[in-house]
C-alpha cells in the first residue's frame, strides 16, 4: 500500500517545486534537433578556403595554413559544447537549467560567430603577406545562423517555462 505522504515529497511529480525544473519544449524539440543536425554538419562544410569545422576544432594543418583566429576556434567549441552538447542534455533531461545554459552559451557562440565571420572579413597585413586572405566559408556561415536559431529556441523555451522561485 502507498504511503499517502509520498504525495507531498518536494520532488514529486505535479508538485510546484518538482514541476518547475522541467519543461516542455513541444514544437521547440523537433526545431531544436533539427538544428543541431544542421549545426553539427555544417562542421564538414568549409570554414575558411580549404579547413573545414573539424579541422578547426583540432586546429590541424589545415587550419594553420589558412592562419584561422582564435574566435573561430572558439566559436567552432561554443557550438559543440553549448550548441549541440547542452542542446541534447535539455531534450533528454527536460530540465529548465539545461536550456537555460544551451540558450546562454549559444549566445555567447553566436556573438564568437559574428566576430569569427568579421575576423575572416577583415586581413591582416600578416594575412597578406601569406595569401591566406580566404574569407568565412559556407560552413561557418550556416553554423552561426544554426547557432543563433537554437539561441532563439532556447531561450523562448527557458522564459516561457521560468522556476517558481524566480517568478
């Protein structure tokens, strides 16, 4: 026979304080997914001439010869952790912080992004002395407009379904 006090338990489901650490993304799941598929293979496109977003992200050969900057690398980890990592912890866990974390640092990728497409845009005269004056790929550009999706999507998601205490 259940205990009727298990009813009240502060982790219960249907409780106030249970219910408000998990959300449900509804339509927002499927968007989220896609775009994590589109941000992860936008990773095999061209970020800068001939390295791709894998390339960037070990910082190979590749990379080097095309003197890739410190933002795209940072951008290429952002994604991946923030974009992809947290964006499949918040669809498998359901839970408020981890979206609230993915729609955080997919910002802060987004705007790491921006400046990585604006570093690519702009040489140095280093750059020109090597003709490495490539500018952002197609990767690049589709893995920033994915990255800022999935900021928007996470973030309707986390404000719309806020913890009880912070309301």
């Amino acid at each position: 026979m259940p205990d009727p006090a298990d009813r009240f338990a502060p982790d219960a489901p249907g409780t106030r304080d249970g219910a408000s650490v998990e959300i449900d993304p509804g339509i927002f799941a499927l968007l989220a997914a896609v775009l994590v598929l589109v941000l992860v293979g936008s990773f095999a496109l061209p970020h800068t001439g001939a390295a791709n977003g894998w390339d960037v992200l070990v910082s190979s050969e590749a990379a080097r010869e095309q003197s890739v900057k410190v933002m795209s690398q940072l951008f290429v980890w952002f994604a991946l952790v923030f974009g992809a990592g947290f964006s499949i912890v918040s669809l498998i866990t359901r839970r408020w912080a981890a979206a609230l974390i993915a729609s955080g640092g997919s910002f802060v990728g987004a705007v790491l992004g921006m400046l990585a497409v604006w570093s690519r845009q702009t040489p140095t005269a280093a750059d020109l002395a090597t003709a490495s004056d490539a500018g952002p790929g197609a990767g690049l550009i589709l893995g920033l407009v994915a990255l800022g999706a999935l900021f928007l999507t996470w973030f309707s998601v986390a404000v719309s379904r806020a913890p009880a205490a912070a309301r």
